[in-house]
C-alpha cells in the first residue's frame, strides 16, 4: 500500500467487505511493559526487573531500524483507551475484525523473547506469552486463534512447549522468525520442525528476528527501506536452506508458511535451485526431488506485503505458478504497509479462486470448519 493512501485512512473508517476473509497475520501488542507478570514466575519477574532493558534488547540491539511500537504502525489505530496500537481487543474488534467480515484472524506476536541468547528466561517469555494470547484475545474472540511462540534458539525446550500446546484449539501454527543465529535449516531447530509435524501444525516464518548478523551478506544499510526489501532476501535463505538441509524430505507432512516478505520472488528462486540441484545433486543425496516440488507442495504464502506489479496482470501470472490454494491473505494490522482487504486484488479473479484466496485455503490450512 502506498504511503498517500495510508495517510488517508487516519480520517476515514476501513471500507466494508462483504466477502467473508481470514487475517493470517494480526499481531497484538501488550498494553503495559508489567503485563506478562501475572504468567511468569517470580524468579523472572525480578530478573526482568533487574536486568529487563538488556535482555529485552539482546534480540534487537543489531538491527538500525527495528521494527516495533509505535512507529511502524498505524498512526489511526491507537486505542481511545490508551496504549500501544494493536494493545486493545475491542479496538482490534472494531477496527478491523467487524467492518472487514473477518472470520478467522491469526496472531502473530512480536517482541516476544524468541532469540534472547538466555534460554531459560527466552523459554518462560515465551511460555507467557502463549498464555497471555489465550487469556487476553482468543477466549475472548473466538475469531482470532494464536500462534505457539518458541524460544527458538533452543530446539529440545522449543519442542517440548509445542508438545504442551498441541491440541490446544486456541492454536494453529508453530512461530519462528527468519533472522536466527544459524539458517533454518541447520538441524539444532530439527526438534521444532518435528514436534510441529507430530501435532499436525504448520510452521510459520515470519520477517525479522536477530541472529547477531546485518541483514545483508556484506554489512549494515544504511536505510530502513534497505531493511524492509531485505526481509524477502532473508525469506529466501530461510527457504533454500530448509530445502537443501533436507527439512521437507525428513519431515515430509511438515507445512511452512512464509510471513510478511511477499511471494513474487518464489518462482525465480524454486528455478535457479532447480537449475543448480540438477548439475549439484550429488552434493545434496537427500534432496530427491527437485526443490520446486517441495516449495509447491509444503510451503505456504501469505500475501502481506502484497506485490502491486505496474502490469496487474503479471501478479496472476505470480499466483498461477504458486497455486492459488497456497495463498493465504494477510493485512499486518496494524503495522503502517497494512493491505486493505478491498484492494489486494486484481479484476478478471474468479469467485473459486477469490473465495479461496481470502478465507478457505485459511481454513484448510489451519483446519478451521
């Protein structure tokens, strides 16, 4: 979405939607820095006292231009009540849930301890949180459903969280993010990948995350916008290291879904491994197929930030290769480059691929009726 029209909707309420959609990326914000006290134990509350700033910040402190409260957020979405954008259940409610029809909305917290180098403090910030999505948005919202945030860094304890979580209807996606200390597909994070597919439930990547490295190969930008296109080229290391590790031949019922980096770039990426895995083969024995066939059958998409070719047609074209039952539409409320559910879409889709596009390959997915 461009900046003009972002600026226009502070003074105008989101155009009703008549067609039914699902979110697959919300992401709630904590209305107070204390308020995950009453699901940590003591021993980190007062650690979070005493050493809060810095190990909130280990996550962060590399990135120039991080991504977080209040400024990469809508400038209209703060609550009448106070707090953060993104902080208020009846808010969210009002402002994006009802005047758009959603009928399933995905949480994906940020800023959660995911990466904090102290793992056990990493485990019992994520822990909380997965308590405090139940407690504050989906048992009040049957709409929303969240997602179990791991201290990824650590597989084995990442692993047994998921396995406390599995079944639990408030659930339905694993969350990584793309930016950790070694590429995805390295086999520390093989426990997470297994636990999920033992539970049946998809793996989400979301952008950003710190691993301790620029998000570029040769050091810092010197820009925000540098970081912000940067988030598809992590997507892509991300994915052709799950690939190439053998993730998807190892985990063969394991589903991916890629978050907030687009999609466009797929297509050229599932070519050129291809390209290289037919001449490199014999390095890689436990990749038996080509890569394209395990990115079109165990990845997901979602759409948020949308592509907006100045040809729409070749958009299509995008989506055609991907299969449209691999997209999964998302908003990023609140986050400033919001989409607006209305006009994502080209003219000419038909009413099977827009249905589909806006709730039931969700549905599907995450195995909501």
């Amino acid at each position: 979405m461009n900046i003009q029209f972002r600026e226009s909707l502070e003074a105008a309420s989101p155009p009703t939607t008549k067609t039914a959609i699902a979110d697959c990326d919300i992401h709630p914000a904590r209305a107070t820095r204390t308020e995950l006290y009453p699901y940590l134990a003591k021993r980190w509350q007062h650690h979070l006292e005493i050493y809060g700033v810095h190990a909130y910040q280990g996550m962060m402190e590399g990135p120039p231009y991080p991504k977080a409260q209040p400024n990469a957020s809508r400038r209209d979405a703060y609550p009448p009540e106070g707090g953060p954008q993104g902080s208020s259940l009846s808010f969210m409610q009002k402002q994006l849930l009802d005047p758009n029809n959603v009928q399933l909305g995905v949480l994906n917290p940020l800023n959660t301890g995911q990466g904090i180098r102290n793992h056990d403090l990493s485990a019992a910030l994520c822990s909380a949180i997965n308590d405090w999505q139940i407690d504050k948005w989906t048992s009040k919202d049957k709409r929303l459903k969240a997602s179990i945030v791991v201290g990824n860094e650590d597989g084995l304890s990442a692993a047994a969280e998921i396995r406390e979580r599995a079944g639990d209807k408030n659930f339905v996606q694993v969350l990584l993010l793309s930016r950790n200390v070694e590429p995805l597909g390295q086999r520390r994070y093989w426990p997470i990948y297994q636990a999920a597919e033992e539970a049946g439930l998809p793996v989400g990547v979301h952008a950003f995350g710190f691993g301790g490295n620029p998000i570029t190969p040769s050091g810092w930008p010197s820009y925000y916008i540098e970081e912000m296109v940067g988030h598809s080229q992590c997507q892509q290391s991300a994915l052709a290291s799950l690939v190439l590790e053998g993730v998807f031949e190892r985990f063969p019922k394991l589903k991916m879904v890629m978050i907030e980096a687009g999609f466009g770039w797929a297509p050229s990426l599932a070519w050129r491994l291809d390209k290289a895995w037919q001449r490199l083969r014999s390095e890689v024995p436990h990749v038996k197929r080509p890569p394209s066939e395990y990115i079109r059958e165990q990845v997901w998409w979602t759409t948020q930030p949308m592509e907006d070719p100045e040809r729409r047609e070749d958009l299509l074209d995008v989506i055609n290769w991907l299969g449209w039952d691999r997209l999964l539409f998302a908003t990023d409320y609140p986050h400033w480059d919001y989409d607006e559910p209305s006009r994502v879409l080209p003219a000419g889709v038909s009413d099977t691929n827009r249905e589909a596009f806006y709730l039931g390959n969700a549905r599907k997915l995450y195995g909501i009726s």
